[in-house]
C-alpha cells in the first residue's frame, strides 16, 4: 500500500549531494549557505572518525514543516570523513562536522542553487534542513550499535515468521465471514467510498496528521489472494499519518484507529491503487482489503 517511500538518510541527500555553493553568508559554518545554531547546549564537538545520530525536520521557506523524522524509531546518521578520506560533497555532513552534541541547527538549500530541483521543492525558493545531535559515536560504540540492532532485527524476524501462517489464515476467516454479512451492522462506510468493521477498539491514544504510526497487516484481493503482509518483512510497517505516504484509504482509515484496534478495511480502487492497479500483484480497478492492527502511535 505504499505510495512515496519514507525519506531514509541517503533519500534525505536527494539534493543536497547535488546543490552548488552560492552566494552564502561568509560567517556560515558551511561555506556558500546560510546556516543557523538555533540552540547549543554546550556538548563535546562533533570530530572527524565520529557516527552523529540526529533528528531531522525539513521546512518550507514560510516555516511550514514538510516532513519529519523525529518520531521514526530508526533515526538517521552521517558518518563524519577524516582528513584524507574520499568521500561525496554534502552541505548536511559539512554542518554536522561543525556541531557539538546535543546542538540544534539548521541549513538553508536555495532552488537557485540546485541544478535539478526535487519535487519537494515545489514553488520553494528554499527549504530548511532543520537537524538536533542526539548523540556522537565512536566508531567502536557504532559498530556495537549495529550489532545490538542486527540481532534485535533477526529475533524480531523470527518472531514474525512464525506469526505470518496464523495471521494469514486469521484474516481470510475475516474477510470470508465480512462478505457473508457476519459484520453487516459493525460495518461504517465513509464518504470517500472507504468501509470498515472495527474488530477490537484499543483504549490508547488516537493519531494526528503527521505522526508516525506502527502497525501489521494483511492485504487481500476480493477472493481471499494474500498480496501483501507485513511478517513477512520481519518487522511492523510505520509511516506518517496524512502525509501521501500510503494509498488514500490506508490514511483515512488509520486515523480511525487509535493504539490497540484491529479492522478489516474495504478500500475501492478509487482511494486505492486505482485504474492502474499495481502490477503484477493488484490488477486495475481492484478493491482491496486490508486486516490491521495498530501498535504505536508517536
């Protein structure tokens, strides 16, 4: 059900390894931009060899957010180049090589000085990469990092797997009784054509546009074909809610999730994949439904 990709740290960099140097305040802590400390605390100094861990929102040149990824659970990180090292021009790296930890700042990327500009850039004439240190690694607490968290995914991965078979057979039991009428009276339709039958309602918190959400599922063409599901990936699906970042039908009806619910959404093409469909595994014009359950919310 994805419709954009979630910004990772390499898609982070879609203009910035390309961005030419311009016209920049020459008290910048990147030549050729304008940059802004916006609070520094006063940690150690970012130096070269070092992994920096930071949060990252990106801004419109009127302030207004455009996306964020402060509530990911895997945060980004730039490796710091030493002296010497090969490594790629990039305007953020140069910035966080300048910043101490646990500093808030930020640098400003004109479309002026971008060959290509990113779609994100609309009618911008800038965007701000607005960033806050978490935390500076060493190379030998990197590594361990890395390592915790390759185990911990590989656990997870297990764990999944031996979900996946009782999740898939659970939801085309739900999905077999919904179209037999078994859910007729819990079923609630909505103007844009979305139904859905709220299977447990969770007592935690609902979501807002822009936070993230986590959450399994289970994605079934009309005669019970399994296309799609989240166990077998080995980890829980997370996106930002109201973003674009799914299919229409996946943000209206998430929002009506909050922590803890299961639902079987019915999504018509119009609010799915469309006329198009998404080849070879959703033909055009399909209705898809979906079993979910919700996580977190952050």
């Amino acid at each position: 059900m994805h419709k954009v990709v979630i910004l990772g740290i390499f898609a982070i960099s879609f203009c910035l390894l390309s961005c030419q140097s311009g016209g920049g305040d020459t008290s910048s802590l990147v030549e050729g931009y304008h940059t802004e400390i916006y609070d520094r605390p006063g940690g150690d100094k970012v130096m070269p060899g070092q992994y920096i861990k930071f949060d990252l929102d990106i801004l419109d040149d009127k302030g207004e957010l455009l996306q964020s990824l402060r509530s990911q659970p895997t945060k980004p990180i730039m490796y710091i180049p030493m002296e010497g090292e090969e490594a790629q021009k990039n305007p953020l790296i140069d910035l966080l090589s300048q910043a101490q930890n646990n500093d808030s700042l930020a640098i400003f990327i004109t479309k002026d000085s971008m060959p290509q500009p990113a779609q994100m850039m609309g009618e911008n004439e800038f965007l701000e990469y607005r960033m806050k240190v978490l935390d500076v690694l060493s190379k030998e607490a990197y590594e361990e990092m890395k390592n915790k968290e390759q185990a911990e995914a590989m656990a997870l991965a297990g764990q999944m797997k031996e979900k996946e078979a009782g999740a898939l057979e659970e939801s085309v039991k739900i999905l077999e009784d919904y179209k037999a009428g078994k859910y007729k009276a819990q079923t609630k339709s909505l103007d844009n054509g979305l139904k859905y039958v709220l299977l447990n309602e969770g007592a935690g918190p609902g979501s807002n546009k822009g936070q993230t959400i986590e959450v399994s599922y289970v994605g079934m063409l009309q005669d019970g074909t399994m296309f799609d599901n989240s166990f077998r990936a080995g980890r829980n699906f997370s996106f930002q809610i109201g973003t674009g970042q799914v299919i229409p039908g996946w943000d209206t009806g998430m929002a009506l999730m909050p922590v803890g619910s299961k639902a079987l959404l019915d999504i018509p093409p119009a609010i799915g994949y469309g006329e198009r469909g998404s080849p070879p595994v959703i033909p055009a014009n399909a209705d898809l439904y979906f079993v979910v359950e919700v996580f977190s919310i952050k």
